[in-house]
C-alpha cells in the first residue's frame, strides 16, 4: 500500500513533468483509496494545475484546502493566489489573499505580480504602498521592488519608479545587474531614453540582457541608428546575440524605416549567427517592408512563412496598408486574421480607415454596420503620473475628481490649437456624422484629456507622460504635435506599438506609426 511519502513524490514528478494534469489525476486516485493527503500533496497539485493553467482543478484543490484546514498555511495560500494569477483571475487572486490569516512579503509580492502580469498596474503600485506601513517581514524587498520597476514602465510612471529606487538604496539593496536591466527598460518606457543609456554605460559589467534592454530602448524611442551601433558593439566585445537580441535590433531598424540595414541583419542570423527566425522577426521585417511601400513583399513573406503566421504579422501589415491607402490588400488581410478568430476593434478601425482614405464610404457604412451588429466597440485608457500618483481616463468616464477642471483646460486648448491651425479630424468612424458632430465626437479622446489634465497640474515646460493602452489615432497624433508647438511642451506618448516623442510639431516617428 502505497504512503503519502510516495503519493506525494509521484504527484511532485507529474508537475515538474510535460503532463502536470496526471498529477492532479493521481491525486484524485489516492483519495479514492483512502490515502490520507497532507500540505505537501495540496502544494504539487496546485503546482500541476498552476502549470497547465487548469482552474477548474485548481479551484477544487483550493476548496481542499479549505476543507482540510489549511487555511492558516501561508505557502499554501500564497500558491493558489500564484494560479489564479496565471489563469487570469485577478479577482480570485485577492480573495484569497484578503482571507489569509496571515501573510508575508512573499504573498504581497504574489499579488504585486498577480496585477502586473493582468494588465491591473495601478493596483500594483497601491499594493506597494500599503506594503511601506506594515511590520518588516511586509515591507518590500528586493522582488517587490523589481515588479514595482516594470509597473512603473508600464505606466509611464517614471517619478513613481524613482521613489522605489530611492527605497532600495536607503535600504541596502545596491545596484545589481538585474536591477540596472530592469531600470534600463524602464525608463525606455517612459521615454527617458537618457536616463536608460546613463544606467547602462555606469553598469561595470554588462550581459546580453543589457544590451537587449538598450537597443529595445533605442528602438521603441526612434533612436534606430543608435540600436544598430550597440548592437555592432556588442558583437565586437564578443557577446553573442539571441534571438531577443536580434528581435530588439530589427524592431529599431522597422521604426526609423532603415530598410537596407534590417534586411541585413534578418539575412545574417541564420547564416552568421545561427539562429533561426522566429515569429517576431519575421514580423519586424514585415515593418520594415511595408514602410518602404513594399507591400506585396511583404504579404508575400508573410504566406511564405514556416511557421503559421500570428494576429501581430497580419496587423502589423493592415497598419502598413493604411498609411499607404491599399484598401484592397487591407481586406485580404482582414480575411487572414478573421480566420484567425483573434480581431479585435483596431483592426475593424484600421480597415474603417484604410476605406475613408481612399473615399469608399460605402465600405465604411457597410463595416461601420456590421460593427454595430457584433458589438464591437473601441475603448482605450490613457494614464499620467502627476506628483507620484497615476491618473487614468477612460472616454466618456467622468468620475475623476478634478473633471470639470480638466473639461474647462481641455477646451481652452482647443481653442488655443484651432487658432494654430488645428483642425479635429473628422474620423472615418463617424462619417454618417455632420462636421461639428465628428469633430466633437473625437475632441475627448483619453489621451488629449491626459495631456489637459497635465496642463493644469504641472509647471509650464514640464514634460508630459502619457501611457495608452491602444495605438494612438490620428487625430490624437496631431493634437499633440501641434500641442507641442503651441505650448512648447514636449509631449511623450507610449501605446503598445512603439513611443511618441512630441517636441516643437514634430513626432520622432515622423508620422508613421
């Protein structure tokens, strides 16, 4: 008869193996035959689930837990709060952690992770601040401190992320590689690319990750020569690239449009450095391609591809046959992606674009249509930090408390820019609307009402932050630009594509995003 010593090992083997779900299935097996379980059994089996993301199994493994009265068992708790994380269950997440009986800074830390990895950032930086009132065995280490970082870069949170670095070096932490990595992408992020590169040169000793931080950091910021350089250096001091490295170097040449350049490197990871193209590269060259007007080529490598193209290949082409108004191309590639069964409203936008640019308002009509029937719908947030605190504002959300200010600064812009020359671009989205109608619809966009918020909160010349969780639009683009001009501001924008840099009228991405 076997014990629970054994049961257990066996279960501990099935989660560190390919068929974690045979863990949980032995488990099941060892309470038919009446073998008692322990802690140790509950903790591989949520390691099982947790690495199959089985949360069905899991939750029946947390009702065990419960039921056998393990509820006091902070490692245990800690785990299931690992799980639901994984599985995207946020809310779970913190129902558990709010009926443990007692926690440490390793289940803090497991709710910090839980919100950074599910796209919940702000809670995260809450969860930090809480933290710096309990006792010392909940104040933040170094784990804490490293989640915070790349919450902060997510956020465009770049004072917020300071203040954490501050803690760290008040509380002996020091400056090791994997934190000056960390802080490298971070302010990358934030569009403090100085700030990154002054990290990275004060680093005594530098890995192939810190080379990868920079040139991403060069990349995302338009500094696409720069990335090229590093990377030329990197290899010269002997650090071989990896595929990440390489994705990081082709993402800059595809941002700044250096066609010649991308499309050697792409030619020499196989033949000089032995790596094989992933999806990520082969989408970086598809960038590369449709920037420089090559848009056949590019759809072409894209069929010719080993691998089965991904939603992020196709997308990047539909945004390339939107700038240059290629609306037949633009809806074979919608047809792509919807087998896909992966679009998403900025793609329908994209297509809705792509039509007006080229005047097919019926198209418009039709897809506008068939949006509506879906529900498709496109709702974006915008956030800013202002005096360590991060705002963020949703279209049509008017629960911020300083909202009839923010409305009155916001207008007062308007009128600022109109005089300039600003005029609200009247969305293909809206086209069955009057001009004022149009133009009113796109004035309150979460971004622009970032940037008045900004306005009125901070010193003049001060930079503005903004983050956006979708890809900025037109209209958004030139507000800022002229913005920039009108109240000499520069203007830092990140969506999840790449970073605007606003400064005099200009973009740094020279109007192709």
């Amino acid at each position: 008869m076997p014990t629970s010593l054994h049961c257990n090992t066996m279960i501990r083997a099935f989660s560190c193996s390919e068929i974690p779900s045979d863990g949980v299935r032995f488990y099941r097996m060892m309470k038919r035959e009446g073998i008692k379980s322990n802690q140790l059994t509950l903790s591989f089996c949520i390691d099982c689930c947790t690495k199959n993301s089985a949360l069905i199994e899991g939750m029946q493994i947390h009702k065990s837990v419960l039921v056998d009265g393990y509820e006091s068992d902070c490692v245990l708790m800690t785990s299931l709060m690992e799980l639901y994380s994984g599985c995207g269950r946020c809310d779970n997440a913190c129902k558990v952690f709010d009926d443990m009986l007692q926690r440490d800074a390793v289940a803090y830390n497991a709710l910090i992770s839980c919100f950074v990895n599910n796209k919940r950032t702000r809670d995260a930086l809450s969860v930090y601040k809480s933290m710096l009132t309990l006792e010392r065995d909940c104040r933040p280490d170094e784990v804490s401190c490293l989640l915070l970082i790349q919450a902060c870069g997510e956020l465009g949170a770049v004072d917020f992320g300071r203040s954490v670095v501050n803690y760290m070096e008040k509380n002996g932490y020091g400056m090791s590689m994997r934190l000056s990595n960390a802080l490298i992408t971070m302010y990358s992020k934030c569009g403090c690319v100085d700030d990154a590169y002054c990290i990275f040169e004060r680093m005594p000793t530098k890995n192939l990750v810190s080379f990868s931080s920079m040139i991403s950091g060069f990349g995302i910021n338009g500094y696409g020569k720069h990335a090229i350089e590093l990377f030329r250096e990197m290899h010269r001091m002997g650090i071989a690239p990896d595929a990440k490295a390489i994705t990081a170097v082709l993402y800059a040449c595809s941002h700044r449009g250096l066609l010649d350049e991308g499309l050697l490197i792409f030619e020499k990871m196989t033949q000089e450095f032995g790596i094989h193209p992933n999806i990520h590269h082969y989408g970086c060259v598809v960038d590369i391609l449709g920037r420089a007007g090559s848009l056949d080529q590019a759809y072409d490598l894209i069929v010719s591809m080993e691998d089965k193209p991904d939603i992020k290949v196709w997308r990047t082409l539909l945004m390339a046959c939107r700038i240059h108004k290629n609306f037949g191309l633009a809806e074979r590639v919608i047809e792509h992606i919807t087998e896909l069964k992966a679009q998403e409203a900025g793609d329908y936008i994209l297509l809705l674009n792509t039509y007006s640019s080229n005047g097919k308002w019926d198209k418009v009509r039709k897809l506008r249509k068939f949006m509506e029937e879906q529900g498709i719908l496109t709702v974006g947030c915008s956030t800013i930090e202002v005096k360590g605190m991060v705002h963020e504002f949703v279209v049509g959300n008017v629960s911020h408390p300083q909202n009839d200010d923010i409305y009155e600064m916001f207008n007062e812009i308007l009128q600022q820019l109109k005089i300039a020359g600003y005029v609200p671009e009247a969305s293909s989205e809206l086209h069955d609307l009057d001009l004022i109608e149009k133009q009113t619809a796109v004035s309150f966009h979460s971004e622009k009402l970032a940037i008045a918020f900004g306005v009125l909160s901070t010193p003049p010349s001060t930079t503005i932050r903004v983050a956006n969780s979708a890809q900025i639009c037109d209209d958004c683009h030139n507000f800022a630009k002229v913005f920039s001009a009108v109240y000499n501001r520069k203007v830092i924008i990140s969506d999840p594509n790449r970073i605007h840099h606003f400064r005099e009228g200009k973009c740094s991405c020279d109007d192709f995003w």
